[in-house]
C-alpha cells in the first residue's frame, strides 16, 4: 500500500499522544507534522498523489535492513531510504567507519532504470555515482 503526506499526517494525528510517550518511537511527533506540512504544500491540488511513500519495512529491525521508497512525480525522482547505523549494534564501530566513508563510485545504469527513463530527458545517461558502500 502507498501513502501520501495527507495521508501519514492523519496517521500521526490520530497516534500523537502514543508516539510522543513511545520510547520506541524516537523523534518529536510535532516535528514530523512539522515536515510533513512542508511536502503538503508542495502538492498540486490537481495531483494528489504526486508525492507518496510507495513501499517500506521495519518489521525486522533488529534483523534484517530498514528501507522507504518515496516516489515524487514533481521533481520527477524515486528516493531510497536506508536506515543508518545503529549505536547499539555489535557492529557499530565498522558501520561507521563505513558511513565516513564518502567516495563515490561510478557505476552503469542499470537496464531496469534505462527502460524508466526512455524518451525522457535523461534517456542517454550511460552512469550514475552513488556511495561507494552501497556498491
């Protein structure tokens, strides 16, 4: 199921008092709101779904990876979202050496990604760059 802004802000209305006494949930609830109102006014009253979260999971925090898709159909961009390090974990120390790590690596595009953008303004990108890490 995809989300929109509207829709995530009623979610966090309808829980606010739980999320704000949760020591599980922890960021601001108001700040969310906050940021959430931002990315409600970017959208075109003719577009409501310009902007949506498409897919997510955190089931398996502890486990597995934490990750988002956002979809924008204004700025016309997919944006993947990894959680980053966890300070508890065993293996924080090596997580952040990781994340310091700021090189990019150039890789091609990937053929799934050439068909998306086809006859679109970036139809002839042949590589992207994207943190080392991740590749």
């Amino acid at each position: 199921r995809k989300f929109t802004p509207r829709q995530i802000e009623t979610i966090v209305k309808n829980h606010f008092d739980y999320l704000k006494s949760s020591e599980n949930f922890d960021m601001n609830p108001q700040s969310l709101l906050d940021s959430l109102a931002k990315l409600i006014e970017r959208v075109p009253a003719d577009q409501p779904n310009a902007l949506t979260l498409h897919d997510y999971d955190d089931i398996y925090q502890t486990d597995e990876l934490v990750y988002a898709i956002g979809k924008d159909d204004i700025k016309k961009r997919i944006t993947l979202i990894l959680r980053g390090t966890e300070s508890h974990s065993g293996s924080a120390w090596s997580n952040w050496a990781t994340n310091l790590s700021v090189w990019k690596t150039e890789v091609p595009v990937p053929p799934i990604t050439k068909e998306a953008l086809e006859g679109g303004p970036n139809s002839d990108m042949e590589s992207l760059w994207i943190h080392s890490g991740f590749y």
